[in-house]
C-alpha cells in the first residue's frame, strides 16, 4: 500500500512540476494554450534529468481523457484580461501568456504515432514532455530496424537523431543549401553511415549499386564513403582519361543519345540520324571492311557518273579527307596518297561536262575509260578500316551523308553542320567512354567530372544515368540502384540557355521519368544542390525526404516551400539563419520536422569541399618564405 501511495504522489509531482496551462481555444489544427506560471527557463530538472521546457519551436502534450495529443509550438504571444479587485473595488488588468501550438500527432502506448485522432478541447490540460515521451517523439524507426546516426538535435545536443535506413535509403533525397551550408557534409554523412553499417553484409555488395556523380572531384579520396569503390576520372584535356567508364554499343547506338550529344536539330539532322541508326549494315565484322569499299565506290562512282556541276571533284577530295582519321595505321599512307592524287589529277571540264584524270605525263581527257576503276580502285581496295565501334558509327554517319546529298535525298546544307561537329564531339567523348568495357565488382562507383569541359559535363551525366535507369528497368529483379548527384542544379536546371530545347527537354524528361517511375523498379535519386530554384519543380517536389541547410536567396526558399509540405512556417522562417551543419530534416525518414546539427565527418572522410582558410595559408606562406 506504501508503495502506492508513493506511486501516486510521485505522480501527482510530476504533473504539478509538468503541467504548464489549459486550452484556451480550438480552430482547426490550431490550438491557443494560456499558460499558468512563467516557464522562461530553457530546461527545469526532475528526478535528476534535465527536460526540455516550454519554447517556441517546443512540444506539448494536451491530455483529453486517456488521449496524448502532441502539438508544436508555432508561437507567443500576451493578451490583456480585465477584471475586477473586489479589495481595491477597481478594475485592473491581467497580462497572459498565450502559446499558438500546431497539433502533429499522438501517442499510442509508449509509441508516437503521426495524424490526429481526437480534437482537445477548451480547459483540456497541457504538460511539458518528460524525458522519455521526448525521447519516443525522436525516435524515427522501429526496434526491429537498422538505422544510421546523422547527428544531435540542434535544441537539445544530448538527443541524438537516428534515421531508420530503409525509411531513408528505399526514397528520393533532396539536400539543399548555399555555398558553405554543410550540405557536402551531409551527402557524405549519411552514404559514409551507411556503407559503415551494411558494407560487411555480402547481400548488400551483391544487391545494391550506388554511382555518384561528382562535378567537383570532392568525393574520390581513399577514405570517402567506404574504401571499396571503384573511382573513374574522366578528363577531356590533351591525354584523356586513365580510366574510361564502359558504356554498352546499344546505348551508343540510340539515336536520342546521338541527338544529344551531336546537338542535332528537331526536323532535318534527326531524321538523318534515325536513318543512320537503324542501318546495321556494317554491324557484320567479317563483311565490315568489303562494304565500307563498296559504299566509297558507289559514292565515288555515283559522284563521276553523274556529271553534276553543282558537285565537283572537290567532294570526292572531301570524302577521302573526312576518311583520314577512320583507316588503321598501316593503311594511313595509303588513303593520304589517294586523297592527294585526286587532289591533283582528277579535273571537271565544264565545256564537256565531263571529268577526266590529268597528270603532267599522261591525260584521259576524250578518253572513255572510266577513272574510277583505272585510277582508284586499286589503291581503296587496299585500305583496311578501323572497326572499334566510335569508328563503325562515325563511318556509318560520313558515307550515309554523302550517299544522301549525291543522290538527292538530303540537303547539304542542313546535314553538313552537323558531319563538322560529328569528329570534334566523338574526339571529345572517346576520352571519357569506352564501349562495352568491362565494369567492376565494388557496388560504389564515383564519377568525377573535374577535368571535363562543360560540354561534356551535361552529356556524360544523362548517358550514364540513361543506361543504367534502362538496364536495372528492364532487369526487373529485387536489387535496387542509388544515383547520387552532386551539386544537380548543372544537369538538372531548367534555367540554361547553352543548349536546344531539344536537348533540355530530353535531360529534363530522363531525370523527371526516373523520380517519378525509378521506385518501382528500385530506383533511387539522390540530388544535392546549392539552387534548388533553378532545379525542375517536378523533380523537388517528387523527393520523399529533404535535409534544408541554409539558403539565402527567396527563390530557393520558395522553392523548396512549395514542394515539402511537412515544414511549418516556423521553420522556414528559420532557413537563412541556419548555422553551418544545421539543416531541418523532413520527409519519410523522420514522423515530425527536426533541426538537426549533422555529426562533421573526420578530416580524412569529409568531402574537399571547404573554404580555404586564407589566414593560415598566408601564415604558413610566410614561415616558408622566413624558413627559406
């Protein structure tokens, strides 16, 4: 009985130390509390634990019966209650403090549970949390899950935040914030925990793919993430890339990658291409050197039959020149003399309209032996072609175009633009990619675009991105694959106006088809950007969770305002007073918003990303200089 007793009254303390006031009022979601005492101190102690006291931007608990309702403190604010002193015979006037609270959710047992199922009502009792129920409202997985620690939240460092992994990893994640933010951090925060936690389970390295994409070289030291990654460092300069990414021959050969990649315009060069793709005719390899011979036959033949004056010697010229480049090694010699015996000797006579082969011995003119097969055939059924596959679709593009424009069916003025571009775009993607090269057996791939020109910087994301979204689709098996993109807003804005529309709206509908149907087949977008203003609305507002570092700028917060419907405005208003490694987390992955400081990564692991610290690079200049 004893014991009761002091069950009861230790009760009866608790909620006299945490009750703080009663329901003044109920509209919708919104409740107004009127507070009984002043409770200005940030946490009281009970029992020898600190508690979190009554705040803004604080939880409450609202007690209707057996029901705990949980609602966040939005805001506070005074009114004015008259009355009268009966021992003064006067009238005077009350100040209240009156809390607007925002209700979230309950509890069920020990468990907190989002949604509402029962409104309080006026003069319903409302308490502070005590440490356990604080502790239920932030733990955002269940027992039986595996989760990851990002970090401690920003109000109350001594609770750390834990993130259940397949809340979280199984969604679409968005990180957001300026320069400076933290957000580097973050994206390599959560991946490095995960790989920590799961990287010893050989289902993990077998099931699941991760590929990020990083513009910056900031994720590619020994230590990030995990140590078993393969890393490729794509460069366009002089001597290309030590390690180029395999793509597949199909990929390659799709006419919308080739549109993309060539700059191809809507009417005329796309169908150009369409007809070149679908022409498999070099594809045979035994057969591939005789029909290449063949095609330059039929062009050098249908060119010197024909007697056009509007298409003179100097396209046959043209046609061994833009060959140059595409024969093997022994048979280089071989076509530079061809071409230049052409060059000199083959001549248009316009009286006569005929052509003859003219050299400073001997001469054909009036004369009915046909050039070709005097004077150049020997020397072209001699040469051996390059078949690589860059090769095969470069020649395939070359003798298309001038078996079309010699014949009449395409206009050269609208395909010759694009044969200019055809060599110096190939040129520039032959230094990144390799077909059909073998891939490794690491389940973190990181591609580094650093030393990439901006042209390519665009293609190379989409190309990856494109084939692996097509092969795990049409695989159809319970793996998933995790593309992450780094600093997005360059491959994913809707604001640049360096390329075609064509080309945006091809990006745009790749990367909108994946967030929108990659999660059905296991797909999942990782994106982090520093304008999130500039990114596809559809694309934002297709994120399941979102880590919101600070930005600055109003077009970046209304951004994000309109796409996350789980922030109150509250927070929002909080978002360009943020400190660096602070970000609201929201989404799926946690049952309420909260402030969280991420945990910053050891020096070895974090992302080369932070701002140089001018002072001790001048100090150390300075020692060198006195040491010298």
């Amino acid at each position: 009985m004893t014991t009761k007793i002091k069950s009861i009254e230790r009760e009866l303390i608790r909620e006299s130390i945490f009750i703080i006031g009663h329901v003044l009022s109920v509209d919708g979601r919104i409740v107004k509390i009127k507070l009984n005492k002043n409770k200005n101190h940030s946490h009281i102690l009970f029992e020898g634990k600190t508690v979190k006291n009554v705040s803004v931007g604080g939880y409450v608990k609202i007690v209707k019966g057996f029901v705990s309702i949980i609602g966040k403190v939005e805001g506070e604010f005074i009114s004015e209650e008259k009355y009268f002193n009966k021992e003064y015979n006067k009238e005077e006037t009350k100040i209240n403090r009156i809390l607007q609270v925002s209700l979230f959710g309950h509890f069920e047992g020990n468990c907190f549970k989002q949604g509402i199922k029962e409104m309080p009502l006026i003069d319903n009792e409302c308490f502070l949390l005590n440490r356990e129920e604080f502790n239920a409202l932030h733990q955002f997985y269940k027992n039986s899950q595996k989760s990851i620690v990002i970090g401690n939240l920003t109000e109350e460092p001594s609770q750390t935040i834990r993130l259940g992994a397949n809340n979280l990893f199984a969604s679409h994640i968005g990180i957001f914030g300026n320069t400076g933010s933290g957000k580097s951090n973050t994206l390599a925060k959560i991946y490095t925990e995960l790989f920590k936690e799961f990287d010893n389970l050989e289902e993990f390295k077998k099931r699941s793919d991760f590929v990020i994409i990083d513009f910056n070289g900031e994720y590619i030291g020994d230590d990030m993430i995990t140590i078993n990654k393969t890393v490729y460092e794509l460069s366009t300069g002089k001597d290309g890339s030590k390690k180029k990414y395999p793509i597949t021959k199909e990929n390659l050969n799709k006419v919308e990658v080739l549109s993309v990649l060539l700059e191809a315009t809507e009417k005329t060069q796309k169908p150009f291409l369409d007809r070149v793709v679908r022409n498999d005719y070099l594809d045979d390899e035994e057969k591939f050197n005789n029909r290449v011979i063949f095609d330059i036959e039929e062009i050098c033949r249908n060119i010197i039959d024909k007697k056009d004056k509007n298409i003179r010697e100097g396209v046959v010229v043209e046609v061994f020149g833009r060959l140059l480049n595409l024969v093997s090694d022994e048979s280089e010699e071989g076509i530079k003399n061809i071409k230049k015996d052409i060059e000199n000797n083959l001549h248009f006579h316009s009286g006569t309209n005929d052509y003859y082969w003219s050299t400073t011995d001997t001469s054909n003119f009036n004369n009915n032996t046909p050039i070709y097969d005097n004077k150049i055939k020997t020397a072209v059924d001699s040469l051996k072609f390059k078949n690589d596959e860059f090769s095969k679709l470069k020649l395939k593009i070359i003798l298309n175009y001038f078996r079309e424009t010699i014949k009449g069916y395409s206009n050269q003025e609208h395909i010759g633009p694009l044969i200019g571009r055809t060599f110096r775009k190939f040129d520039m993607l032959e230094k990144l990619i390799e077909v059909n090269g073998e891939t490794d057996i690491n389940n973190l791939t990181v591609l580094c675009l650093r030393d990439v020109n901006i042209e390519m910087k665009k293609i190379i994301p989409l190309i990856v991105c494109k084939q692996l979204y097509e092969k795990k689709k049409e695989s159809n098996n319970k793996t998933s694959l995790h593309i992450i993109v780094d600093e997005a807003h360059n491959i994913l804005s809707t604001m640049s106006q360096r390329e075609s529309e064509t080309w945006k709206d091809y990006r745009l509908e790749t990367f909108e088809e994946i967030i929108k149907e990659g999660r059905k087949f296991g797909v999942f977008l990782t994106i982090a950007s520093q304008r999130p203003y500039d990114i596809s609305p559809t694309i934002i507002s297709q994120l399941h969770n979102y880590f919101i570092h600070r930005l600055i700028n109003d077009n970046d917060i209304n951004a994000v305002e309109k796409a996350v419907a789980y922030l109150d405005k509250l927070s929002f208003q909080s978002i360009p007073i943020l400190p660096v490694g602070s970000c609201f987390v929201a989404g799926l992955a946690s049952d309420i918003p909260v402030k969280v400081d991420i945990d910053l990564l050891e020096e070895n692991k974090r992302p080369k990303s932070g701002t140089v610290d001018l002072e001790k690079e001048w100090s150390n200049n300075k020692n060198v200089k006195e040491n010298s």
